[in-house]
C-alpha cells in the first residue's frame, strides 16, 4: 500500500512539474510577442502576443529591454500630435525674392566640359653602376686593366640606355603635345557652344520679359502656372485677374479654417515612459492661425512680383469660411486685404525671413484687417478692382 500511494504522489508531482513548464513556456512565448502601441489620445500600451496588458514586473522588463524603442515611438507620438506646426507658422520662408534677374529657370548647359589631360607618366632615368676600385692583390695580378674595361663597357651600356631614355621622354613629351593641342581645339568648340547655349538662354528670358509686359494672356499663363506649382501643407485656393495697364494683380486667396491646424498639443512626461495630451489654448491656436494665413499672403505675393515683373501693386485678400453665428450659414469672411506694392516688398530682407514676423509685415502696405491682441478676426470688406 505504501509503494502505490508514492507512485501515485511522484506522478502527480511530475504532472505540476510539466503544467508549470508548459505555462511557463507559453509565456515566454507570448512576452515574445509584445505588441507596443500609441493611440490618438497619446495613450501607451503594452499587450504580449495573447493581447493582455503587460503589468508588474513583465512591464518593467520591458521598459529595460526596450525602453529607447518605446521612447522612440513615443517621440514620434508627439511629433504626430502636434503636427506641423512649425511648418505652418513659417511658410513665408519660402517667399521668392520679388524682383528677379532672371525669370526663367537658368538651365544648366548639358555637355561636360573636357578635361585637360594630365602629363604622362615617364620611366625613371637609368642611373650609373660603377665597380668598386680593385685592391691591392687584385691590381698585383691584373685587377686594373680588368677593372677599367669593365668600367669602359659600363659606361658605354649606360650612355645606349640613356639615349633610349631619352628617346623614350621626347615621345611621351610628343604625344603628350598632341593631346594637349587636342584638348584645346576641343575645349574651345565645348566653350563656344556653352557660350552660345547661356546666350539663347538669356535671350529666351528677355523675350519672355518682353511678352510678359505687353501680353495679358501670357501673363495670366505663366502666373497661372507659378501659383499651382505652389505647396501648400493645407488646402489654398487662389484665384486672380490681372490689370496689364493699370500694373495691378488682384487675388483672392480661399484660406485654411482654423479647425485644418492641430487642436492639440502633446508633451513629454518628467519621467519619459508617457505623453501629456491636452487641448490646444485656444489664444495660441488663433495666434499659430493667424501667422500662418498672412505667411501665405506674403508668400503669395512674393511670387506674383517674382513672376510679373510689370506688376507694380498686388492686391490680396484672404477669405476663410466661418459659421454666422446669428443663422448658422457659413460665410466667406475676409479677413485681411492688402495691397503689396514691389517697392515695399523690395525693403524687406529676403536673406533673413526668419526675423520677419508676417502679421507685422502687413502693417507696413495698406491694409484691412480687424485682429485683435488675442487672435480673434473680424470680419472686413476688401478692397475691389471697380
């Protein structure tokens, strides 16, 4: 009766033994399989393979064994959070100088210029063996007259190899001649059809300039195609008519919302293992708004001087589409209107946009525009070509 009852308590042991092993395993199997995720809310979660949040010291053990990848993915969190913020409130860096030397691209001559050839390598000049003088005993049995017919024939071999040196240099020097003289014929037709490829070039920009001054048509063309090749990270509609006579362009620019910038705004916690998300003040998301939308005018309005050298005056208004808050209808709401003129945008330094704030910079032209200390615009009624 005692054999059984052990056999029984040691198989049932052994039984545990294998459950424990097998948990264990299908544990460590899940831990490798942790899922690490982000959601909109900057909320970090943890999941093993099986989908249950990772707690306790499994946790811990994650964060030491992969707490720079998870950090990683929470700065890129932050990044997505707050958005482009940056971007949005400097888009007036990519304004172009408003009066160019050249209008159109200068296209860079496709032919490689020739190379001068390098000199040839020579062979080194054959140097001189001379024996040693015969000793004593060796002049005593005729070493002398030994010695001085081989420095004789020693001689004469070398004075052979130098000519064939020198034979050899003045050949390399020839050909060498040959290649240069070669080289230049080449390099002066290279340079005379590269001088005459900037020539057209140049003569093609003056004829464009010229057209551009007298021809409506091609200037509403190419300013067509300059303000659609434009970038914009938010959705910018611009429209326009062009007064050839009068030197004026006026634009109406169909502006972002102010609901198209980030709402929010997410920062690192003290410790680096979770995000801090909260809603956007709403001074700074009207302040991030309004320096974006006057970047864009003043970018706009670089362009059209850049492209329209005749273009004396461009008058642009920005409109946004806001609630009426009495109906309820959505409005188009102008909320600036400017008239830019080249000489004023001439004044600005177009080498250090980054000190250029764009809200004051339309102070320095006539202008309309209703903007309070906090952000808030108002409604304005633009200026009007009739």
């Amino acid at each position: 009766m005692s054999y059984t009852s052990s056999s029984r308590s040691s198989t049932s042991t052994s039984q545990r033994r294998l459950e424990r092993e097998e948990k264990q395993r299908q544990r460590a199997d899940a831990l490798a399989r942790v899922k690490v995720s982000i959601d909109d809310n900057g909320v970090l979660t943890c999941l093993d393979g099986d989908g249950r949040p990772l707690k306790g010291r499994e946790l811990s053990m994650m964060w030491e064994q992969q707490g720079a990848a998870i950090r990683t993915l929470l700065i890129n969190a932050v990044d997505q959070i707050n958005g482009d913020i940056d971007l949005l409130g400097n888009i007036h860096l990519d304004a172009p100088y408003p009066s160019q030397t050249r209008l159109l691209a200068i296209e860079e001559f496709p032919e490689t210029e020739p190379q001068k050839p390098s000199p040839s390598k020579k062979p080194p000049e054959p140097t001189p063996y001379l024996p040693d003088e015969p000793g004593f005993v060796s002049r005593l049995f005729g070493g002398s007259g030994r010695h001085e017919r081989k420095v004789s024939q020693l001689k004469h071999e070398h004075a052979q190899t130098t000519d064939a040196w020198l034979a050899r240099c003045a050949m390399i020097d020839a050909d060498d001649a040959r290649s240069i003289a070669s080289w230049k014929a080449e390099h002066a037709e290279w340079v005379q059809r590269r001088d005459a490829f900037a020539h057209r070039s140049e003569a093609a920009d003056a004829e464009h300039r010229a057209r551009l001054a007298v021809d409506g048509d091609y200037s509403a063309d190419s300013l067509t195609e300059a303000v659609q090749s434009l970038e914009w990270p938010r959705e910018t509609l611009i429209s326009f008519q062009l007064d050839l006579p009068g030197k004026n362009v006026w634009l109406d620019v169909d502006l972002p919302e102010i609901e198209d910038l980030p709402q929010r705004v997410a920062t690192m916690s003290a410790s680096g293992k979770k995000l801090n998300v909260k809603a956007k003040p709403q001074k700074s998301l009207r302040m991030e708004y309004a320096r974006h939308i006057h970047g864009i005018a003043f970018r706009i309005a670089a362009t059209v001087a850049a492209v329209l050298p005749w273009a004396g005056t461009i008058h642009l208004s920005g409109f946004s589409q806001r609630p009426n808050k009495a109906t309820g209808v959505i409005n188009d709401d102008y909320l600036f209107s400017v008239a830019f003129t080249r000489v004023g945008l001439e004044r600005i330094n177009f080498e250090s946009l980054e000190a250029v704030d764009p809200i004051e910079a339309m102070t320095a032209f006539d202008h309309r525009r209703k903007l309070s200390a906090t952000g808030i615009f108002k409604a304005i009624q633009p200026y009007s070509p009739e």
